[in-house]
C-alpha cells in the first residue's frame, strides 16, 4: 500500500477525486493534506473525508526540513501536488524523486513557469488565440514545471471561450484524468519494487 500526501494550496477539487479514487482499493491512500493557506477549502475537503491535515507556513516549506517532517511522519511514501503554489525545495524534491507529481493547467512548457497559476494561466491561453490547451502531469524536480511529463491531455479553445470557460474545461479534463495518471505512476513504482 503506498501512502499519498497531498500539498494543495486551494479548493482542493482535485484533492477530493484523488481521495476518492484511492478510497476503496488497496493499491494506495491518501494519509495527509498538507497546505500553505489556512483558509483553504482543501482543509474541508480533507476533513469531510477523515483524513488528517495540517498547515505548514510558506518559511517552513521553504526551508525544507519541516516539510520533510510532516511527509515522514505522516509515513507519506508519494506526494501529489494539486493546486500548491509554492516551490518545493531541492531537499525535498530529492529524497521523492521519480515519487512526487504535480498538475499544471496548460500544455507545458507553454504557459508555464514561476507566476503562472491558475486564472493566469487560462487568461494568457486566451490573450495568445491558442486554438487548443489541456493540462500536463509531471515529476517534479526543483524548477517550476520542469521535470519530465507523464501525460498530457488537450482540449480546444473555442472562440467564445473566456478564461472562465476554458478554467472550467480544464478543471473537467483535471479530474478526469488525474487520479488515473497518478495510479499508473504507482503502479509502476510498486512493480519495480
Ligand atoms: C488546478 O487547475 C491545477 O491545475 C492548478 O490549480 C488548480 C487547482 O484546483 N495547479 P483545485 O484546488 O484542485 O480545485
């Protein structure tokens, strides 16, 4: 059984089907959701589904230590990253190599990069006439949006589309998909022993 953490930093719509696909199986779990933002719905999120959460500040993430803490005694063995805005430190982004994933709305490497979250993003997608965009699932190493892809997934952007729109578009493909990739990715891991 691989245990999930979880680092979002909002709604935490994502979170909520990624607990919910691992919920009935035994393949994996969600152990802990972790935020930098105390007013985050993805702390409702994790407490209608019983499962424990925390805060941790933005100098304590930067820091590296502390996080790697939490992650450890949580007994957390991948991490999934659903909405966070902050960088995840080099220490951190090592000791879960190849074991960490992070979602990012738009086809990278376009349209990413440090500053380039949420309504952001969809608002430069329109602003450009890009006729499709779609979302990317990736490892994360220490860079914004950088490490190596493991799916994408497109969309078109319709001429009418307004960000809002293609936000909603996008959250659809999110959600559909996301919680798939990430069980692959395990599945993968647990095979290679
Ligand atoms: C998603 O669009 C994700 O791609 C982006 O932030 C959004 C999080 O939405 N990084 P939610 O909190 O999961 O609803």
């Amino acid at each position: 059984m691989t245990n999930i953490a979880i680092l979002a930093s909002g709604a935490g719509s994502n979170a909520r089907r990624i607990i919910e696909h691992f919920a009935s199986g035994t393949l994996a779990r969600v152990v802990l959701v972790l935020t930098d933002n105390p007013s985050a719905g993805v702390l409702n999120v994790a407490s209608q589904a019983g499962i424990p959460s925390r805060f941790i500040s933005r100098e304590q993430i930067a820091q590296g230590q502390p996080l790697l803490d939490a992650l450890e005694q949580a007994g957390a063995d991948f991490v999934v990253l659903a909405g966070f805005l902050r960088l995840v430190p080099a220490s951190v982004t090592a000791r879960f190599s190849g074991r960490m994933v992070n979602i990012h709305p738009s086809l990278l490497p376009a349209f990413g990069g440090k500053g380039m979250y949420g309504g952001r993003v969809h608002r430069a997608v329109i602003e450009a006439g890009a006729a499709e965009s779609g979302i990317t699932i990736h490892l994360v190493d220490e860079h914004y949006d950088r490490g190596p892809v493991l799916a994408q997934f497109r969309v078109a952007v319709a001429p009418d589309d307004t960000a809002a729109t293609l936000e909603a578009k996008i959250h659809a493909l999110e959600h559909a998909h996301f919680p798939q990739v990430i069980e692959e990715r395990i599945r993968d891991l647990q095979l290679r022993g």
